[in-house]
C-alpha cells in the first residue's frame, strides 16, 4: 500500500508562551547563562515503552557554571506514530502494524481465541527542563546521522531538574481491550557561578505534600487554550494547562506536628471513550469523536506518581505496571494510590501535569487534504511551582512570561517524501 511520508527536521525549541518559574533572587546577578545542548538520541528495541537519559553526558549532582555546554541524550523504545520514517517500533507507523497484524494461531476452521503477537499500538515521548516544556525536543529521529540542537538560556543559580516521561497506548493479546504502559526518567543538577563551586545540600520537606487534582473541561471552555472543532487543523488533541491560582505560590515548611498540604489543580481535555478505528489504505479513526483512551502522569520534582480512575502503578526498569498496593516507594518515588503526593524539596519546587491522549495527525490531515485522520498519541504539559520556607531577603517572586530563547542551532528545513509501505 501506499502512503505518503514527511521528513522534518526541526529546531530545538520551547515552547513560545511559557511560565518563567519562581527565581530564588530578584537580580540577573542570580543567573548563569548555559547552553543546553540536545545529542541525537538512541532507538534500542526494549519491546516495551521505555526511555532513559544516558548518564554518559548527563547523571544526578553534576554541577554547570557560567557559559557551559549541558548535553542530553535519551534512549528510547517508544511506539512513536510519525510520518517521517521514524527509528522506532514499525517504522513510525506501529499503528498501522498493529492495525494490519495477522493472527498468530490462525488457521482454516480454527474456532479458539482469537490472539496477535502485536498489542503495542501508539506512543509519544516528553522533555521538561525545570519550568520549560521541551516536547519531545524535536529530534529528527529520521536522520541517520543525527541532528545536533542546542538553546542558550539563563538559569537561576541553584538546583535544576530534565526530565523525561513517555506513555503507550498497548492492547490485549485479543485487540479488544486497552492499557497504558509508562516510563520516565529525570536527572537534577546544579548551576553555580562556575563549575568548581559546591553545591548545597537539596533539604527534602519531609512533611509538605501538594494535593494534585485534574478537572476536565470541554474544548472551548479551557481558559486560556479553548479551541472549537472546525476545521482539521482543530481536530480534538490532548490539551493541558495549570489553574492559574494555583500555579505559583509560596508555603511555610511542614514540621512532625503539622503536615502541609499544597493544593494545586490542573485542566484538561482529551478523548476518553472507545478506540474505534477503520481501513482508508492505512489505518484512520472511524470517527474524530471516538478517539480512544487518555491517561496522565503527576510529577514532582524527579518522583514520578502516575494516578488516574484510582489505579497505581509501580516502576519495574522504569516501566509501570499495575498493582493492587495502596502505595510502592521506589528509586522513582512513591507511587501514589490517592491524590497526595510527597516528593517535595525546601526551596524552589515544580509539579507536572504530564497529559497523554489520543491526537488526529496534523500532518497526514494536511498532506491529504484532510482525508486521512491518522490516529497518534500527543502529550501536554501543565506546570506548577512551589516555594516552601523563607524565600532568601533579595528575593522577589519572580514572574513573567517566557517570549523566546535565543536559538543557535540549524536552521530548520522541511521536506517532503514518498514512501512505499
């Protein structure tokens, strides 16, 4: 069959309109100017969702000073839907192999279960750097020789956290009933004036939690990324974002008499009902409004606590799976039954909202003339920031809104492909 593909090679970006997030100082003199640079990550065959940081450019407790190079990798097994041939579980088209798989016990008058050696069908992967959301940093996975991507930026003097995740859309071995599988990863390091210098000790608040919630809301009624569906280019996509009165705020320390709770809310919207999809040459969506499943990820600082419809998860080689117990408390943290989670540092503090849903392919949509809604998971990002104790005297609470990063790396080129399948 044929279908066609696209080749992008983007820049490193962030995105356009973002939080700057609380600084411990009100004056420039608190920031080391740095440059995060992005080196092409690794596909390795897992068989299952998986990413990781390599720990050759970048582990927990490395310290940056003023005009230094940060480098990440990640490696990754993640069934990733995309259009320009990308390294990874059916060549960027997964959900087209899971769609068209053969039965494995399949034979003439054969009566027993129905059973596919495919269940993995479409996932996504997503980068944060401290208050930044970096999407999937916008790699070109295609590339055989990788695209090197680098952003000057300025960060605050202090603790600074990257962090991974990625989640995947997997069914049963009959096609008929869906899950989730997990993975993230994160590393904390620090920027001082220079490279030399040694870095604090980063104070756990034993007894402050932040109570996290998620409210969903139809499209056009988010606050501030309401959308209509009217066109293709609206088509229904994974959509969060941060209760603004609950975004930023400064607490007190808990003590062993008094626990603090932090209550922060997110919104979004996404599809939530049954997957039901259809043959166009190429797997589609039978209906834009039945979309399939979503799922979401809390994350504290680098601990990682995945709740949604009262399950848990625990992490195995940083994969979750499910369990039965209240709670698990790993090397990742504590995974969470309720809505409470710890994980939080004396100082400066981000939660994510990591939201995974399913997304119509803007790019099958545009290059078809929206003819082919090509089913793919997207990821979205609400992010929340939590000063617990006495912010330092110079301090003021910095905020304000994040423009643009100076971009230094390739200019981005777009061009197109055929490819046979």
């Amino acid at each position: 069959m044929n279908k066609k593909g696209l080749i992008l090679i983007f820049l490193f970006v962030v995105s356009t309109v973002g939080v700057v997030a609380l600084t411990n100082a009100a004056i420039d003199d608190n920031k080391v100017e740095v440059t995060i640079n992005f080196i092409p990550s690794a596909y390795i065959d897992k068989g299952y969702c998986w990413v990781e940081f390599d720990q050759r450019f970048i582990d927990d407790n490395f310290v940056f000073g003023e005009n230094d190079d940060i480098y990440f990798a990640f490696s990754y097994d993640v069934a990733l839907e995309a259009w320009f041939g990308a390294v990874a579980p059916g060549g960027g088209n997964q959900n087209d192999v899971w769609f068209y798989a053969e039965q494995n016990n399949w034979t003439a008058g054969y009566t027993g279960d129905v059973l596919y050696n495919e269940t993995r069908f479409a996932g996504w992967i997503d980068v944060i750097l401290d208050g930044y959301g970096l999407g999937t940093s916008n790699f070109d996975i295609a590339a055989d020789d990788g695209t090197y991507q680098k952003i000057a930026i300025q960060l605050d003097i202090g603790w600074h956290y990257l962090t991974i995740s990625a989640a995947e859309l997997v069914s049963d071995g009959n096609h008929t009933e869906w899950f989730w599988e997990y993975s993230h990863d994160a590393k904390k390091f620090y920027v001082g004036e220079n490279r030399d210098v040694i870095p604090p000790v980063s104070v756990k608040a034993y007894f402050n939690e932040v109570d996290v919630t998620a409210t969903a809301m139809n499209s056009e009624d988010l606050p501030s990324q309401g959308y209509n569906i009217t066109e293709f280019l609206d088509n229904p996509r994974p959509v969060a974002e941060a209760n603004f009165t609950t975004q930023i705020q400064t607490v007190e320390e808990g003590d062993n008499v008094t626990t603090v709770t932090t209550t922060v809310e997110a919104y979004f919207n996404a599809s939530d009902v049954n997957l039901n999809l259809a043959d166009a040459g190429a797997v589609v969506y039978d209906n834009v409004y039945e979309m399939g499943p979503m799922t979401n990820m809390w994350i504290v600082n680098d601990n990682v606590g995945v709740i949604w419809n009262g399950s848990a998860y625990i992490s195995v080689d940083n994969v979750f799976y499910n369990t039965t117990s209240a709670s698990y408390e790993n090397d990742l943290g504590v995974i969470s039954w309720d809505n409470t989670l710890p994980g939080l540092n004396i100082g400066q503090n981000y939660v994510y909202f990591v939201l995974y849903g399913m997304a119509v392919d803007d790019l099958a949509m545009w290059w078809t003339d929206g003819a082919v809604p090509a089913p793919r998971v997207l990821a979205d990002v609400a992010i929340f920031y939590i000063w617990i104790g006495d912010l330092p005297e110079s301090t003021g609470l910095g905020f304000g809104i994040f423009i643009s990063v100076s971009i230094l790396g390739l200019a981005a080129a777009l061009y197109f492909v055929r490819r046979r399948k």
